[in-house]
C-alpha cells in the first residue's frame, strides 16, 4: 500500500472542507489558503481536520494541530504522519 501524495491528501482535506462549508468555492481553496480565512467556523476546521484524519486512518496529536498556520501545513503534517504509520506498518 504507497502513501497518498501531497496532492491527493489535499485533495481530501479540500473535499472535506467545501462538503462542510458549502460557501466555499473549491477554485479558491489552496495550500496556501487558511481555513478561517475561507469562512470555516473553529468548529468547522474541527470537522474537517477530524473526516480528514478518519479517512487516512491517522491520528495527530492537537498540540502539533494549533501550531499550523494553513491549509499546506495540515496537509504536509498528514502526509508526514500517514507516512510513518505507513513504514511502521511494513516493517
């Protein structure tokens, strides 16, 4: 089993956000976007965060969340944490 990309994690990150602020265009959303900025309520970001997190099957402790400043840096630290489950995994 390979490691989603960036990409593709942006990708689900981004389907999670416009499915649950409805107000959001897709088009607008990008790395470099944050969230809060977009018109997503904390609550919002919460929802997102966690589908997101449920979907790749990882966990991230909140700690490392509240440091992030946009929408690339969650992605990033999903994709870093997927892919260490993911080597521990094959180990």
């Amino acid at each position: 089993m390979t490691t989603p990309s960036t990409e593709e994690i942006f990708e689900i990150v981004k389907r999670h956000l416009t499915e649950i602020v409805t107000e959001i265009d897709p088009a607008v959303v990008t790395p470099a976007g944050n969230m809060k900025e977009l018109g997503a309520s904390s609550l919002d970001i919460v929802e997102v965060v966690s589908c997101s997190m449920r979907e790749l099957r990882v966990r991230v402790p909140r700690s490392e969340l509240s440091t992030l400043k946009d929408i690339g840096g969650l992605v990033d630290l999903l994709h870093h944490t997927k892919q260490a489950k993911d080597a521990a995994a094959s180990a």
